[in-house]
C-alpha cells in the first residue's frame, strides 16, 4: 500500500480559536508546498556523460549544464525560438533520446491513477529546431522514443501506434485495446499502485523491436463510487446529481487482470506473443531488454508471489529460457527483485535470500558471478557501474537501518562515498562519473551538492534560510522502546519546543507500521506531527514488528497475521509512553494514516490498550475490502487464508471500542475506499457505539490540495483537545 496522502475545504475554516498564536502558521507545518524546504531542479542527464538538462527559471526554456563545471553551457530548446508551424507556449516535462539529439515534450497533462497521465506530446529537433505533434486529437498516454530518435511508440485509447518522424507518419500496431477490456502497453490500476510501473513500452537496443505487455481486465470486477462537486474541485455538473467513477479494481481474492508479454517487429509488423509459462493468475513484474535485441528479460510472479523466475527470451523465435529462480518462505519483496540493471554482459539484482538485501550479478547464461554485498544491512538502492572504475554504486543502510548512504563496490570492498550518518542519496551521471548529492538529517534541511568522483565540486542548494525559518520549531529526538517482547524498536520522540522537565503533556503515537514500512528515519521532515508537537503534544512514534530494513526475520513475523505483531508493539510502546516522568498517563492517543488508520482501530480495541482516544485517517478495515496485489502478497486470498483474515479485521472487533474516535475519509479514495469507513462506522451505530467521522469531499487518498492537510492536522488537534481533556 502506497501512502498517498488528498480534500475538500470548508468545514474548519471558520472556526474562531482554532489555530492559536505561533511564530508559524499552522501550513507552514502542514501544508507539503509550504512546509518543503528549496530543491533543485530536476536534471536529467545527456547520454555524453558530461552534461545535463534543466528546465529554465521562466519554465521556457531547457538549458544545458556542465558536470564538470556546475555552468550552463547553452539553451536546447525556446519555446520562443521553434522554427516551423507546430508550437507550443509551455510544457509540463521532457524526455531527451538516447542518442542526445531529440526531446519529447508533453503539456495537458490530465492524471490517470497515481502517476499516470494523458497528455499532448510532441518532439523536437534539436539541430534543427523545429517541431512535431505526435498526434491529433484524443490525448496520449506513456510515450517512449526510440534509442535514435526516429520513432516514439505510445498509447491511445488502450492501443499501441508508433509514430515515424522521419516520414511523419502514424502507424497502429494493436486494434483491440479498450479500458475496462484490454490495455496495451500501459498497465492497470493494481500494477500501478502496488508494483509501481506505469509503462511497459520497451524499444529494443537497435529499435528492430517494440515490446510490450497486454493487460487483459476484461474479468477484473469494476469499483464504482460517487463523484461530488466540492469547493477545492469545482465541477458544475454534479453539483445537483453526482457522477459515478468506475474503474477496475480486483479485491484480495479477485480475478486479476491476465497479462502476456507481446514483441512488434518493426521491419515485418507482426506481433508475436512470447511463448512463456505465464499463467492466467501470474504477475510480470519487470519486463526490459537484456543488452542485446535477441534478449529480453521477463519476470514471472506466481499470485502467492512467493515464486519468482527470470526468462530470456528471443523475440524471433519467442522462446524463452529460465535464467534464475528466486523464493520465499514468506513474500518475495519487489524493491528487491525490481532493483535490477542489465548491462551487455551481465545484469545485477537484489535479493532478501540472507535474511538482508544485497545485490548479486550474474552472466545471461544463469551463472551467479559474485555477490557484490553482504553483511547484516540492506541495499536499498542500485545507481550502476562505472566500467572505467570497476565499481557498482548503491544506497545502503550500513551506518544502521534509520541512515542512508551512498556507496561503491570494487571487488569484494564495501566503502561509503560520505560516512556520516543522516539520509543520502545519488543522482549519477551517463557515465558515473559525476553525482548529484542530497543530504539531511532530523535537525538539517536538504543540501543539494554536485560531485565528481574525486570530490566535491559545487553546492547547489543549501537551505540555510529554510533552516532558520525552522530554527525554533520542535525537533525529533531518536530513541529504542521495548517492544512486546522486549526487543529494543527504533523510535522518535518530538517533544514541543518549549517542553519543561516540570510538567505532564498528552501523548499522540503515531504510527504506519505496514509491511517493510519506515517511519523512524534519521531525515528532514517538517509535516503535521511537528505542528501537533507545537500545540503542546508529545510526540512518539515506533517502527514495530513487521516493518522493514531490519531484517527479514523482523519483517516475515507478520506474514498471514496483519495485526496482531503489530497491535503488540504499538500497545507496548504506548505503555511506555504512559511511564514516562513527562507523559500524562490519563492523556495518551494514537493516530494513523491508510495502513497507519487501520493500526489505530487495531490499538483501540486491544485488551488493555493505554490508549485513551485516537484518530483514523483512511483505514483498512477488513482486508478483504483492499486490492489482490498488496493484500495477498502478506495475507495469501481469503480462500486460502481465511481464519487469518478474520482475526487481522478490524470490523469483527468493534464491540471492544470503548473509547472516543475520530475517523476519516475521503470520499473519492481509489486506493482505501471511504467504504471501509462506511462499512465500520455502520457496524458501530448498529452495535450502540458512537465516533466521530468526517468525509472530505471529493478528496483521494492523499489530502494535498487546498491547504487539507493543515485543516487535517488542525482537526486531529480539536479532536485530542477535547477527547483528551483533564477533568
């Protein structure tokens, strides 16, 4: 479950005392544009290694930098300065051609799902200047151009077309692709969201080829749901009937979409389908080409996806060989087996197989030749290999699992590029020659800074006026709290700013704790939590059993059992809370979000819960109410698993609520639906139970536009100020 956190206005807006004095406003906490410090702009590195684009200050223009120097070396691209009839006056974002001498630019853009998108596209020759559409009318949706810049591939109306620029032509490689029925290249709404691809469109290295995988939703079940006018997202025609939004969307147990991966011969144009043993009830989480374009790399994910097996495949003949195998007792994690990179000669890969994720390279004929990590911490990110250097470079959690760093390998040597603990990541170069560093801590805001691989060449970015705007707010102080068990959890604590040995305060946990989830992280932040420390709340908040970068042994204990580890920890970690000389033992609450929500209706009705009152922001709540591809992976279908279902729901434990709740929706959700929260606020009524809720209208998941959160975040502080109220 992807944490996506949106709203609609109006309630709280004008109610007097609401947001006491502070030296910030409440949405310079909350609000997740105004809260953010600087960043830089995103740089997309040019294939010569040396240079990158950046969009100009005016969003007019794309300039080109040095590496080498941090200087801008020229303008590729004026929006003022296009020769020819086909222009444009702006644009949303761009891509740049592998051979360097053409942009694909799009604008119109128009959200799908999560990150999906339609939009106008069109390309650009950047030696000659001038422009073309890719196509007219309907928009399109997930455009890839060819590695030389003559063709780009893409989707219109659930169909494939390519478009040849050197001939200005069209052409339709599938004809019955519909949404709702078949998708071609771009994948459904469970693909998106839970294996997080938006594009399976792939060129093949000499763009002889085009491969792509078909998503037949034809059986998948439709989820259907109401669609308000509301004052955030005004839309004159439902504001007296209400539309309905309708979408494929298979629950745990459901009938998924069928996939096959399919390969478009560009000379010949005909499509074959790849001969692979891919099962009506399988997953292809990764499909790319290997290096080569008679190697194509598919993976095949049982449903249980505990059975993971890597092919290459030939597209000529279609046939595939098994090139590696990978299981699990448990889950098979996707940020392991998708961590993958396919060079000409070998491909690296990670693997949770020691209990920690490491990374593994291996030749295409199945060969493992070295593992290139190992040791009791996790690879968390893979940037490539510098062939010049012999060296890979990742991120990994060696200074411990709440830090990040970059890192190299060479050989069986392990070393950190900058050893300091806090939380940083790379942006490399073609050539990996140059990076782009981001660094923070809990009490420093992100500094950007541009890097060879001897040293430091420039800042970018520091935030020095950022961070004395912040100078004065509360910061988090890092702590161990004994689990259930005893075992130390690495926890935070925030405590106000102006926080005295001598008093008491209420106590607010706050918890995620999904599946390898992190909340506990030694990294800038500034959000809703530091605004409720500032209204005289402490904070504190615990990555229990079950979460992730521990270990596998931590994470696996939860497997076909959500909740109940979980519940533990969180209660054990409440109770320390409450023996803490600052803690008011008759004040403790908890709150959470999605997974987090779903947490809090788990503590609240525990035997002996600490807990005093708690909110919930858009929870599960039976986990037969959530999608196939995150739930079964952790809970198996609840025909396989069905006692474990029932002890992980909330709704069969309503009758033990004996204290105040707030829960929470948005009433257009595509991920947990507001239906969860329906379904268990009605079993409460029906039982004699009262909560309080509250629906924002109109709003999904994630509560980012019209300053929502900050309303948020102001109404769980209404809610504990009152609930929590000494007597």
């Amino acid at each position: 479950m992807n944490l996506r956190l949106f709203l609609s206005t109006t309630i709280l807006a004008a109610t007097p005392g609401l947001f006491p004095a502070l030296a910030l406003e409440p949405s310079q906490f909350c609000d997740p544009v105004e809260s953010a410090p600087k960043s830089i702009k995103e740089m997309t590195p040019m294939p010569d290694g040396e240079s990158y684009l950046c969009i100009g200050t005016e969003g007019k223009t794309i300039d080109r930098y040095s590496y080498k120097t941090g200087k801008k070396l020229d303008t590729i691209f004026d929006v003022d300065a296009v020769k020819g009839d086909v222009r444009i006056s702006e644009f949303d974002g761009f891509e740049v051609s592998d051979n360097g001498k053409m942009l694909l630019l799009w604008n119109d853009m128009q959200g799908i799902y999560r990150y999906s998108f339609n939009a106008q596209y069109f390309v650009y020759d950047i030696a000659r200047g001038t422009m073309k559409r890719l196509s007219s009318g309907e928009s399109q949706r997930g455009a890839v151009i060819s590695h030389d810049g003559t063709m780009v591939a893409y989707t219109k109306g659930g169909n494939i077309y390519i478009k040849n620029l050197d001939f200005d032509s069209e052409r339709q490689v599938t004809d019955n692709g519909a949404y709702g029925k078949i998708l071609y290249g771009v994948p459904d709404w469970g693909y998106e969201e839970e294996f997080g691809i938006i594009n399976t469109i792939r060129w093949a290295p000499d763009d002889s080829t085009l491969a792509f995988i078909s998503f037949d939703e034809s059986n998948v079940p439709s989820y259907h749901f109401d669609i308000f006018s509301s004052y955030c997202n005004p839309q004159p025609e439902y504001d007296l009937y209400p539309g309905e939004y309708s979408y494929k969307y298979p629950l745990a147990g459901d009938n998924n979409s069928v996939v096959r991966v399919n390969v478009y011969n560009i000379d010949s144009r005909i499509t074959k389908t790849m001969d692979l043993p891919i099962g009506d009830k399988d997953y292809v989480p990764s499909m790319e080409y290997g290096g080569a374009a008679d190697r194509l790399m598919v993976m095949i994910l049982n449903r249980d996806q505990n059975d993971l097996r890597l092919y290459a495949v030939n597209p000529g003949s279609t046939v595939g060989k098994l090139i590696l195998t990978e299981k699990s007792d448990a889950w098979l994690s996707p940020s392991a087996y998708q961590m993958v990179d396919y060079r000409k000669d070998a491909f690296v890969i990670g693997s949770d197989r020691s209990g920690w994720r490491h990374l593994y390279e291996y030749d295409y004929s199945g060969n493992m030749r070295r593992q290139l990590t190992s040791g009791e911490y996790y690879v968390t990110e893979y940037y490539g290999y510098n062939p010049s250097t012999r060296e890979h470079f990742f991120q990994t959690t060696q200074n411990g699992p709440t830090e990040r760093n970059i890192a190299c390998s060479s050989g069986s040597a392990v070393k950190m590029l900058h050893p300091e603990k806090g939380w940083e990541s790379g942006s490399f170069s073609k050539n990996m020659q140059y990076y782009v560093r981001t660094y923070s801590n809990a009490v420093t805001p992100p500094a950007y800074s541009l890097h060879s691989l001897k040293g430091k060449i420039s800042d970018l970015e520091t935030n020095q006026e950022y961070a004395a705007k912040y100078s004065a707010a509360p910061r988090m102080e890092f702590i161990t709290i004994p689990n259930a068990e005893g075992t130390p959890m690495n926890a935070y604590v925030i405590k106000p700013a102006d926080f005295s040995s001598e008093k008491k305060y209420p106590v607010m946990l706050y918890q995620y704790n999904g599946p390898e989830s992190q909340e506990v992280k030694n990294r800038w932040s500034m959000g809703g939590l530091y605004y409720i420390a500032s209204q005289g709340y402490i904070v504190v908040c615990a990555d229990g059993r079950g979460t992730g970068y521990r270990g596998r042994a931590w994470s696996d204990v939860v497997y076909k059992n959500l909740g109940h580890y979980e519940t533990a920890d969180q209660i054990a970690a409440g109770k320390w809370a409450a023996s803490q000389s600052w803690a008011d033992s008759s004040r403790i609450a908890c709150f959470g979000w999605s997974y987090g929500g779903y947490m809090t209706l788990m503590e609240l009705t525990a035997p002996g819960t600490p807990f005093k009152a708690g909110v919930s922001m858009a929870p599960v709540t039976d986990w037969r109410f959530y999608d196939s591809i995150y739930t079964e992976r952790y809970m198996l279908t609840p025909q396989q698993n069905n006692e474990g279902y029932d002890s992980a729901s909330a709704l069969l434990r309503t009758q033990n609520l004996k204290v105040p709740l707030l829960i929470m929706s948005g009433s257009a959700d595509d991920n947990v639906h507001i239906y969860n929260t329906y379904k268990y606020t009605s079993k409460l009524t029906s039982e004699g139970t009262l909560c309080d809720m509250m629906v924002w209208t109109g709003f999904d998941h994630s509560l980012r536009p019209c300053n929502a959160r900050t309303m948020l975040y102001s109404k769980v502080v209404d809610f504990l100020d009152t609930r929590l109220s000494s007597k």
